[in-house]
C-alpha cells in the first residue's frame, strides 16, 4: 500500500484506495466514528468509535447489540466485524478492478480488535499508531545497516 520513507509513509494507488475507503466508513454509517488511524505497508491500524444513533422510532436511542459479537451467517449491522468486513470487501473491490484481478484476496483473513476502556488507554493507542510509521522506518533502517556490514 506503499512505503515508509524517511519516517512518513508514503501511499501507492492501492494505498490511496485504502485511505480513500477508510475515511468513507464514517460516512456510509452514523454511528460510527473514526479516529486515529495510519496506514501500513501491508496494514492498516485504526480506531473506530461506536456512538449511539436512533436508527428507527423504536430504538430509544440505545444499542440493541453487542457491537464486536456476530454469528456465523447472521451479520449484525454496525458491529465491528460488519464495519471491518464491507471496509475491506469494497477496498479489494476497486483494488482488484485497478489490478484485473477480481475475486483475488488482498487483505488477511482476520483482524485484530482491542475494546478500548479508558482515556488512558485510548491516548496510548493514538500513540502507538501515529509513531507507527516511524518505529517501521527505523526497524527496515536497522535491517538494511546490518546487511550492509556482513
């Protein structure tokens, strides 16, 4: 999806549609914002907010789900494995078509997710995030320092 250079990733086509597809998640579904977020050469690292929006008269305004349980075969809307899912399904979509490849993966299987309890740890996590480009950029430099010496 591109490459980390000089401590700033740097997007290519497919990391652009990424991006592209990212910040249009928020768009297509009101209860869901999103925060810090950074893409990888090969990931993509993101926070995603739940918020409460009455989507009929008969919501009251509360979840009537736990946003990150799905069963097989049974999607629940808005949750975070549907979020994740379409994200990615319309990310390889456009991908595959710029690459006359359709029906190819792009991404992984599965994903990570991490309930988020507190300011603390919602800070650490932005964190984490926005210096990820940096911490990639200094790992390949070491790798590329040490083959250079043997």
């Amino acid at each position: 999806m591109g490459e980390v250079l000089a401590e700033e990733m740097k997007l290519n086509d497919f990391g652009q549609i990424v991006d592209e597809e990212w910040k249009i998640t928020s768009n297509l579904r009101p209860s869901v914002e999103l925060d810090e977020y950074v893409i990888m050469p090969d990931h993509l690292h993101g926070i995603i907010i739940l918020t409460e929006q009455e989507s009929n008269a008969q919501s009251r305004g509360t979840l009537q789900r736990a946003p990150t349980i799905e069963r097989f075969g049974k999607p629940t809307s808005n949750s975070i494995p549907t979020i994740v899912r379409l994200f990615k399904s319309a990310s390889t979509a456009r991908i595959n078509k710029m690459r006359n490849m359709p029906g190819s993966p792009f991404w992984q299987r599965n994903y990570y997710e991490r309930v988020i309890r507190n300011e603390r740890e919602l800070n650490a996590i932005r964190q984490y995030i926005y210096e990820n480009p940096q911490r990639k950029w200094q790992k390949d430099s070491d790798r590329r320092n040490k083959n250079s010496r043997n």
